[in-house]
C-alpha cells in the first residue's frame, strides 16, 4: 500500500496536465474552427452574389448547396458556449451575409433533404439540430440584430465616399 502511495501523487500531477492540455487543444481548435468557416464560405458566396445573374440553374444549384452547407456548419458551431469573441465575430459577420442572400433558401434546402426518400447520410436527430441552429441563427443575427445608429450611418456614408473619391 506504501508503494502505491508513493505513485498517486505524481500520477494524478500527469493526468491533470493531460486534462489542462487537452482542454486548452480543444478551445484553440473550436476557435479556430470557426475561423476556418468563415473563410471558406466567403468565397462562394462572393462567387454567388456577383454571378447569380449569369449563372445556369446547374450552377446556381451547386453554389447554393455549398453556400447552405457553410451555413449550416457555422449556425451550428456558433452555438459552442467556449467561442472566443474574435472568432464568433468573424463567424456571426459572415453567417449574416450569408443568411441575407440566401433568405429562407437554407431552410427549404433543409426541408427538401428531410423530406427526400434518403437524406444523404444525415440523421433526424442531426437534420433537426442544423434546422434549429440556423433557425437561432437567422433570429439572433437578423431578426434582433440592432438597428444602426444615425452616427453609425453617418460613418459608413463618410467611409464610402471616401472610397468612391468624392
């Protein structure tokens, strides 16, 4: 019994260390994560704003189903309660964008593959969270986002003539 004494301090010292990095591994990967989404649905959304005009319906459909996909992926994420601020910025930013082009395009995307004879390896149970995490989503984003100020206007009407050279 004295030698097993002798080893639990020393060992639980090692599985606290285990735990502290690995706490601090997953923290750094969600944010980053979220980082990671936001970057990877600017570029099709920036390719469907500006070519949704002379794009064939093939086209339009597969750019909308990526666009839907990253929304899907970023409501969901953004629901993690250890996000940092930096990160969730970035994230609900680009997540408002999106759901603002697509409008309730996402939604019906959605509906579309649960009521598909197979939903594409997706479960209800999963089926259900992305529909109530983009639901949130569109609410806390969009729905309550806060209206801009008169000073707020002012700043960005300033910045933009700025930018045209007025």
């Amino acid at each position: 019994m004295d030698k097993i004494k002798n080893l639990l301090l020393p060992l639980a010292l090692i599985f606290g260390a285990i735990a502290v990095f690995e706490t601090g591994a997953r923290y750094g990967a969600t944010n980053m994560r979220a980082h990671a989404i936001a970057s990877e649905l600017q570029l099709p959304l920036g390719i469907y704003v500006t070519g949704e005009s002379s794009m064939n319906e093939q086209n339009a459909a597969q750019w909308t189903s990526i666009i839907d996909n990253g929304i899907a992926a970023g409501a969901v994420h953004r629901q993690i309660w250890y996000l940092n601020k930096a990160a969730k910025a970035q994230l609900d930013k680009i997540l408002t964008f999106a759901l603002t082009v697509r409008g309730d395009g996402t939604a019906k995307h959605f509906e579309a593959i649960a009521k598909s004879d197979q939903p594409n390896g997706i479960g209800t149970a999963k089926l259900n969270e992305i529909r109530n995490a983009i639901d949130s989503a569109k609410v806390e984003l969009i729905d309550n986002a806060p209206k801009p100020t008169e000073s707020d206007t002012a700043e960005q009407t300033e910045v933009s003539e700025v930018k045209s050279g007025s």
